[in-house]
C-alpha cells in the first residue's frame, strides 16, 4: 500500500467518524423515539441472559446467535450502568464498526480494479447513520465485506467471515454463489448450508415468539401496497403492531410478496451465470441480496444497509444516486415514525417508493453485471 494510498483511507475513516458522531449527537438530541428504540430492547434481552436466562429457550430473541456478540459488548462498555449509557455505548461500537468496513471495502474494490470504492460506499453510507448506528445491521455488512475481500483474495479464511455474517443475518449466505460460480463448490456448500441452518433457527418457538408476526410487514412491497389501498379508501389498516408492524392478509399474499422477491433473485442468478470476474460475481451478488430482501416477510427500514456495499461497487451515476436518495427516505422515515402513520396513506406511499427503489437498483446491478460480462466475453477477457 502507498503512502497516498495510506492517507487516504486515514481521511475517509476519519470523515465516517465525524459523520457518526453528528449523527450520534442529532438523534440524542432530538425527541424522536424509534431510532434508539432497538438498542433500549437490547438491553432488556442482555439483562435477561445475564440473570441466568438462555436465548431463545427463556429468553424470547428474535436476532441470530452472532448478534449477542456487540449486544454484550455494548454492556461491557458501559452499558450496564443506565439504558441511556446502554444505547450510547451500542452507537459507539457501531459507528466503530462503520470504521472498520471503509478500509476494507476499499481494499476490496482495488482487488477487483475499482479504485475509490471506500468513498463510494461512504456517499451512500452518510445519509443512512442516524439509522444504521443505532442498528445491529453494520455488523453482517462488515463481516460480509471481510469474506469477499478474503475471497478475492483467494484466502479460504473467507469462509469463516461468511459464516459469521450468516449467523447474524442470513443473507451474507448468498456470498456463497459467487464463490460456486468461480469454481470453490465445497466451501460454497459450507456457507450455503451455514444460512440454510440460521434460517432454520428462526422458526423455532424462542425466535418467532419475540417477533409475534401475523400475517405481513406493512413494509414489505405487498405489505405497503396493501396498507395504501386500505388507507387510500378511508378504511383501517388493520395493523398489529409487535417488534414490527403487521398487517392480516391472505397467505396467497404472502405468497405474492415472496414471490416477487424471488423474481429479482432469479434476475440475480442469470446474471451470476454469465459472470466471468470476480467484479461482474459481486454486482450479480448485490442483486441477489436485493431479491432476499424483498422476499423475506420482514423488510425493516435499516435493511436497505444491505445493499450499499454493492451500490458501491457499480459505476452508473443511477445507481449511486438512487442509493444515496434511498438513505435519505429511509432516514426520514425512521425520524417521523410512529404508529398513527400506519393509517396514513402518504407512509405507505413513501415504502412505496423506497421498495421500488430496491427493485430498481437489485435490477441495475443485475443488469450492469450481465453487461460487462458480455462485454469481457467479447474481448476475451476471463
């Protein structure tokens, strides 16, 4: 690494730092309940264990295994000692986190011959910090982003990193198809079969039971569309509100959502059939996490986090701005939650737009993948 290069990534860290901590300083200063309202329940649950109780047998958990780590953290550092100190010290370890991950996907992008990749991510980071520090979603994002800097690499410690993600949310999994397409079969089953098992785990009785989830999100695409046509019409939403925000329907809807979701992932795997470099996979990739999340029946605000790495990686002036207009909806709408909203048509219209955002992007990536791989296919490039 060049001394230029050194200063560079020392500034792009700094300036995530002093984003953060303005963020840190916005929400603490601010009466807006619903941000720091996860690290409060997290508090909960850590005091639960600590007296003795066991995750998901008498402790209702609804977060995988991997996710008690910086949940204890918090505690250790600080946490214990109020519920204030607790949700400070959680931001602290996240924003510590957000850090950590600009190097690396700056590292990650000049393997792949994307130089400023870290600044990239950073643009589209910023608008979404008030929400994702107090999240545990930049934990996945970071230990997703190790294992496909190790897996470019050609270091088989990307296994480890991809597991771990998997066993904090899932969807680091999907890492597993480029690692397939690019000729590694056996690890890539490891990992698959690490996320098929943390999806296992959400069905049992101490999982689902903290989530208490009937029917769909009121996030999700049908969820949204749903809650708009019934709020539109002057009816009721008919929304419970749990650990999310659910709203009954038919399971042919359910089915629906799902299966627009997985629309995008087989948008993805074609794309990821014809990639030929590592650069084509990790676009291919980024819109088969965009079809994850869209098929799940959970599609909470900070989730669009998810994507950012791989916006990152994109070169489309769509994409990039498309991400960073996504953050900044997404940010607003966690500001101004609350449940009334869940009667108002204009919320439903604005996840409206910010699914569709989703959609747009997993698309373009899908897409942008397909392009330069048909474009290195014709210059013989492999």
């Amino acid at each position: 690494m060049t001394a230029r290069m050194s200063r560079g990534r020392l500034l792009l860290m700094l300036s995530i730092l002093a984003v953060g901590l303005l963020s840190i300083f916005l929400v603490s200063g601010s009466p807006v309940t619903i941000i720091p309202g996860d690290p409060a329940e997290y508090r909960v649950r850590v005091e639960a264990m600590l007296n003795g109780g066991l995750p998901y047998l008498d402790v209702p958990f609804e977060h995988l295994p991997v996710m008690i780590i910086p949940m204890f953290g918090a505690w250790f550092l600080g946490g214990s000692a109020s519920q204030s100190m607790y949700v400070f010290a959680f931001a602290g370890l996240m924003l510590v986190t957000t850090i950590a991950t600009a190097p690396v996907m700056d590292s990650w992008g000049h393997r792949i011959g994307l130089p400023a990749t870290g600044w990239r991510w950073a643009m589209v980071m910023v608008p979404l910090m008030p929400l994702a520090l107090f999240r545990n979603d930049p934990v996945p994002v970071l230990l997703s982003v190790v294992a496909l800097l190790m897996l470019v690499s050609e270091r088989r410690s990307w296994v480890v990193f991809a597991m771990g993600g998997a066993w904090a949310k899932i969807w680091p999994a999907a890492i597993s198809l480029a690692a397939w397409r690019r000729g590694k079969p056996a690890t890539a089953v490891v990992v698959g079969l690490s996320g098929a098992a943390a999806l296992a785990l959400t069905f049992l009785p101490g999982f689902s039971a903290a989530r208490r989830g009937v029917g769909i999100h009121g996030e999700t695409v049908v969820g949204a569309l749903v809650g708009l046509s019934r709020t539109a019409r002057g009816d009721p939403s008919g929304v419970e509100i749990t650990t999310a925000a659910y709203l009954p329907v038919s399971g042919l809807l359910v089915a629906v959502n799902t299966a627009l979701g997985l629309m995008v992932l087989a948008l993805a795997f074609w794309a990821l059939r014809r990639s030929t470099q590592w650069r084509t996979a990790s676009l291919a990739i980024g819109a088969a996490v965009g079809g994850v999340m869209l098929s799940s029946q959970l599609f909470s605000l900070q989730y669009v986090l998810w994507l950012m790495p791989f916006v990152a990686l994109s070169r489309r002036r769509c994409v990039l701005m498309t991400a960073m207009a996504l953050g900044l909806l997404t940010t607003r709408l966690a500001w101004v939650w609350e449940p009334t909203l869940f009667e108002d048509p204009l919320f439903y219209s604005m996840i409206t737009v910010r699914n569709l955002a989703v959609v747009l992007i997993a698309w373009w990536l899908a897409e942008e993948s397909n392009t330069l791989a048909k474009d290195s296919s014709v210059a013989g490039i492999s």
